[in-house]
C-alpha cells in the first residue's frame, strides 16, 4: 500500500491551487495580486472601497505613469499652448469633486493627461474616442479653507509657483460661493490608463489604479470601486472637464 499512498500524496500536493482559479506563468501558490491577509493600508492612501485590489500584471504601468505624469501637463494648463482666445490664457485650476461620499468626496483635483490633444475638454454631444496608451492621473489634495484676503481676487491671478517647476502652472485656489478653498497637500494619485481592448483582466481595455503621495501603489487592474463609476463615462472610460470660467 505504500505505492498508492505515495502517489495519492503527490497528486494532492500539485493541486493545492484551485483547478477554476486563473494562473499567471510563474505564478506559485495564489494568483499575483491576491493575498490571505488584507494588506497594510498607509494614512496617505485614496480611499478604494473594499479590500485593495492589486493585479501584479498592472501594476508597473500604473507606477510608470505616476512617476511621469508630471511632464505631461495638466488638461486644463492653457499657458501650455499657443494663444488663440479672445481673453488671456489660465492655468491650470484647482477643482472640487461633485462626489458626496466615498473615495473622491469633496476633494480638490486636477487632472494630468498623456495624449492632452485627445482629452475631452469640452463635454460634446459626440464621444472622443481614446486611443491606446492614453493615461490619465488625477492628483487629489486635501482642502484648505482660506481666510478672506490671503487669496488673490481674481482667478487664476498671479498663481504662486508650482511645486512640479516653472513649466506647469497652476492656480490651486478655489472659489465656492463666499468662501475660497485652497488645494493644499497631496491626498493620493487616481490613475486610468489604455492598453489594447482584448487585454485579458482589463476593464475593455482600461486599467483603475490608486497611489499614495509617496509612490505606493494601493490598487491596479480592474478596480471595481472605479469601474462602476466610469462605466457611464460617456468617452468610453473618460468623463471630460468642463472648461475655464470666471468663478
């Protein structure tokens, strides 16, 4: 009977991992991503609803593009460009997340995109379609009521300089009603990006991701806290910004 019974312990051995759970080449024990205990979540990190969610296939891209996303250039950064408007060109403007609750909840953003041509700045009756490499990072700051007369009067006056260098501009005061919010530290990065649609474990192609103001990556693949809001944006997973005004 030792035969039998040597047999029966190697074939038990092989087939700890579940036969219906998804194997990544190399992958030992439990897919990449997973884990048996919830992993450590530090102070700084946006909010995801759920345990973290972290497809370890994903989440290079999503570092990569918090560690560039600064020389890209915020969507709404008009001194970037060559002037073509009838006023003077703004810079990039803090604004308010009209969210009431979870992760995005009355905080201040702005948002950095790599191909900014294909961004939609004007939410159109038509959607922009998005082409493949395109990332989106929208830095989130926690804010910070400012008493009357430490502001400038007029938006986007003057803004003080940016802590990404002199080649981005941006105004991080906000004006809501009578009172003025500044965006001040840096809550944590929300990350978008597009690789080719048939990627398997992609959202049609899309990858969700969380990153702390240190560089942590918090979540990355097919976050379903993100997905279920940007399923109905209406240029395929892009939601757009409304332009410039005179708050």
């Amino acid at each position: 009977m030792r035969l039998p019974l040597l047999l029966l312990f190697v074939l038990a051995s092989a087939c700890s991992q579940p036969m219906d759970e998804p194997v990544l080449p190399g992958a030992q024990g439990p897919p990449a991503g997973t884990s048996s205990a919830p992993p450590a979540t530090a102070p700084s990190t946006p909010s995801v609803a759920g345990a973290a969610e972290v497809d370890a296939r994903f989440a290079p891209l999503i570092a990569a593009a918090f560690r560039e996303y600064r020389a890209w250039g915020r969507v709404d950064d008009e001194l970037r460009w060559a002037p073509w408007l009838c006023r003077l060109p703004m810079p990039g403007r803090a604004r308010m997340s009209a969210a009431e609750d979870g992760g995005h909840a009355r905080k201040l953003y702005s948002v950095f995109a790599r191909n900014r041509d294909r961004y939609p700045f004007v939410q159109g009756t038509e959607p922009v379609s998005q082409p493949v490499g395109q990332a989106l990072v929208k830095e989130s700051y926690h804010p910070e009521l400012v008493e009357k007369g430490a502001a400038p009067e007029l938006p986007g006056a003057s803004p003080p300089e940016s802590p990404h260098g002199p080649e981005d501009h941006f105004d991080p005061y906000l004006r809501d009603g009578d009172r003025v919010y500044r965006a001040s530290r840096l809550a944590g990065a929300y990350v978008v990006l597009k690789v080719a649609p048939e990627t398997p474990g992609t959202d049609a192609g899309w990858v969700y991701g969380t990153v702390t103001p240190e560089g942590e990556v918090t979540s990355a693949g097919r976050v379903a806290s993100c997905m279920g809001c940007h399923e109905s944006a209406p240029h395929e997973r892009v939601f757009g910004i409304a332009p410039a005004t005179g708050q």
